[in-house]
C-alpha cells in the first residue's frame, strides 16, 4: 500500500495566516492526489484535485502544487471558516489511501 | 447537483452483516463509479471500495473478504455488505461519487453523503 504522511498533524493560526500543509507519498503517484477539507461532524468536501486543480466553487484561497511523490495545500490568508480538518487522497494505485489528516485550530 | 443518502441500520450485533444502501437524487447513477469510504470514531478515512454502474467493483484488500458492493440502476441505489463484523468496523460510513473519464476512474470523489454512524455492539 502506499502512505500517505502528512504534517503537521496539527497547526494553530490566526485569521489572515498563510497556512501550508505538505503530504509526502512512499512512492511516485504522478499527480494523482486529492485534497479534502472535513468540518466536526461533516462529510469531506474536495477542495482540489489532480493535485492542482481548484474545485468549482473552492476560493481561491486554496491551492495546491506537487506532483511524485511531495505535494502541498496552501490557505493564501486563513479565513474563520477554514478551522477544519484536511486529508490528502491518492489514488493513483490500490487501495486508495488518505493521509492521517490535519487539524486547522485557531491561535 | 446530484445528492447521496445514506440508510441502514445504526446498530449491528457483533458477527452479524451490517447492511447499508446509498440513494442518488436529482442525477443518474449511470456512467459513474460509486464507493464507500468510513471513519472510525475521531479517527481519519479509509477507503473500503467501489463499484462501476455496469456492476466492476473494486476492494480494499484489508476488507476484501468481507465485502460485497453492489448496484440496482433501477432504483438509482448502490449498497455495502460488510459481514462478520467487529467492535473496529464501528465508523461513520460515507457513501461518495468517483469521477470517471472514459470508463476509468479519476481525481477521487467529488460528491459526498451526509455519512451514517454505524455501531458494532452486542
């Protein structure tokens, strides 16, 4: 299987903050990776796709980049709305895995 | 702007089958891959697995054994069979769309159920 890592695992920021959370693959995944915004008690929601792809009606805040085996979601200015937790997916082999995830707390 | 729902029952004995179904509205479910996707009580996703509308499915191997997706095109619905089931297969259970191009599946899910909580417990 490959591991999705993410970190931070957790981070703290205040409104306004440029956040930047980084998922390492084991192996190569080309830019099959998908970006995942989940609030308490909510179902995910994709934020971005083949890596880099803004979700039709994602703000622009958000934006990915990467492709192999490192990539990155960058949050351009934190907004309150943005406390929540991130995931990364691949799915460029079997099984499609997520990373362990990233809580987005406010300072 | 298609719509998943998730329904089952929210409690299942321990070696029992839990049995969920996922509705799809205001869309079809042809053309597209469908999976389920759960998350432990405050712990992160996993995938279970996901079928094709003309009936291919696909596991996760850590779940193989145990599970069953299947789809009925006529009432728009797909559902996961998951048996012999355990205290770890209590989880929230996410029903999701796949995007597709040209019969393969890509750039993961982009529609979500609400989630159903199911619990394992005698």
């Amino acid at each position: 299987d490959i591991q999705m890592t993410q970190s931070p695992s957790s981070l703290s920021a205040s409104v306004g903050d440029r956040v930047t959370i980084t998922c390492r693959a084991s192996q190569g995944i080309r830019n099959d990776l998908g970006w995942y915004q989940q609030k308490s008690g909510k179902a995910p929601k994709r934020l971005i796709y083949a890596a880099s792809s803004l979700q039709s009606g994602v703000p622009s805040r958000f934006s990915g980049s990467g492709s192999g085996t490192e990539f990155t979601l960058t949050i351009s200015s934190l907004q309150p709305e943005d406390f929540a937790t991130y995931y990364c997916l691949q799915h460029n082999s079997y099984p499609w895995t997520f990373g362990q995830g990233t809580k987005v707390e406010i300072k | 702007q298609v719509q998943l729902q998730e329904s089952g029952p929210g409690l299942v004995k321990p070696s029992e089958t839990l049995s969920l179904t996922c509705t799809v509205s205001d869309g079809s479910i042809s053309s597209y891959f469908w999976s389920w996707i759960r998350q432990p009580p405050g712990k992160g996703l996993e995938w279970i697995g996901y079928i094709y509308y003309s009936g291919n499915t696909k596991y996760n191997p850590s779940l193989k054994s145990r599970v069953t997706i299947s789809v009925d095109t006529s009432k728009n619905q797909f559902s996961l069979k998951l048996n012999s089931v355990t205290a770890a297969d209590t989880a929230v259970y996410y029903c999701a769309r796949v995007d597709y191009y040209d019969k393969i599946p890509v750039n993961g899910f982009d529609t979500w159920g609400q989630g159903t909580m199911v619990t394992v417990s005698s």
